[in-house]
C-alpha cells in the first residue's frame, strides 16, 4: 500500500519565514479548487464518478499493488485537497510559522509589544486574487528595488559600450 509522502526538513528552521507567501497561495488554490469542485459535485449529475486517473490515491501507474491503482475520482479529488486544507490549517503549523513572520518583522517594530507585531495574516477570507494583491503590495517596495539596480546595471553597461565605440561584434 502507498503512502503519503513526507518531507524531511534537516538543519535549523531559521528562514521559515520564507514560506510565508507560499502558504497565502497555497491555502487559496486549494480552496478555489475545493470551492469548484464542490460546486460541480452539487449540481451535476455522476460528476463525483467521472475518473481522473486510475493509479490510486497516493500511487504513480508503476505500482505493483493493483489495489492502489484505483480510480481516482473528482470526489476523491474533493477529498484529498479538504484533507490538504486540514493539514495547512493545523494550528501548531500556523502557530510556528506565525511566530517566525513575527520574529522578521520585529525589527521593524523596535518598541511594540510582541503581540502588536504582524504575523501570519487570515486570508481564509480572501480569493486568490485577494491574496495576490496582498502579495503584490507586500512585495511591492522589494520589486522596485530589483527594477531600480536593473536600470542602474543597463545605464551602467551602456556607458561602458559607448565609452569603447562598440555595441559589440558586428552581425553576420
């Protein structure tokens, strides 16, 4: 019988605040993928029986077990990602990764109270769109940045190419 895979993080966690955007995207696409299938499944007919794929529940179409080489189903679908959802919303995984978006975010609030300082929002309200803005304006004053050193490296390399008289070799 197949298993769930599980990952093994070796070493300290001390940049789990890194994942802080992945879990806002995460928790949002698989609750638009659960909303719609739980829409389908309410209003159409046989749709919890149509077949997705037939290798199992966990399996790839290699296994040698022909039981874990079932169909998989859109209700079956339903199901793995209401179990994702409980696994992301597990309240030790939350609080941990809360904790460490609190720690990023503390220096920039050198006299608040631990509790005062931002952690892990609830975007449990949000669709994915919500949650992409969230992330653009989150993000925003990193990515003018970036642009900001790109147009200093393109105004820097064409200097130095004017300097020399040449945009590089000549085109066959």
């Amino acid at each position: 019988m197949c298993k769930t895979p599980t990952v093994t993080i070796a070493g300290n966690l001390e940049r789990l605040w890194d994942f802080e955007d992945l879990y806002y995207l995460t928790c949002a696409k698989i609750r638009t993928y659960y909303d719609d299938l739980r829409l389908r499944l309410a209003h159409f007919d046989n749709f919890r029986d149509v077949v997705l794929h037939t290798r199992g529940y966990y399996c790839d179409a290699s296994s040698d077990d022909n039981a874990d080489n079932e169909p998989f189903t859109y209700y079956d679908m339903a199901y793995f990602l209401a179990r994702k959802w409980t696994t992301l919303q597990n309240p030790s995984l939350m609080h941990t990764l809360d904790r460490w978006i609190r720690i990023k975010n503390g220096p920039a609030y050198p006299d608040a109270n631990p509790s005062e300082i931002p952690g892990l929002k609830n975007t449990n309200a949000l669709h994915v769109g919500g949650v992409a803005a969230l992330l653009w304006d989150k993000n925003e004053a990193l990515l003018d940045a970036e642009k900001v050193a790109e147009d200093r490296w393109v105004a820097e390399r064409r200097r130095q190419l004017q300097q020399r008289g040449s945009w590089g070799p000549a085109l066959p």
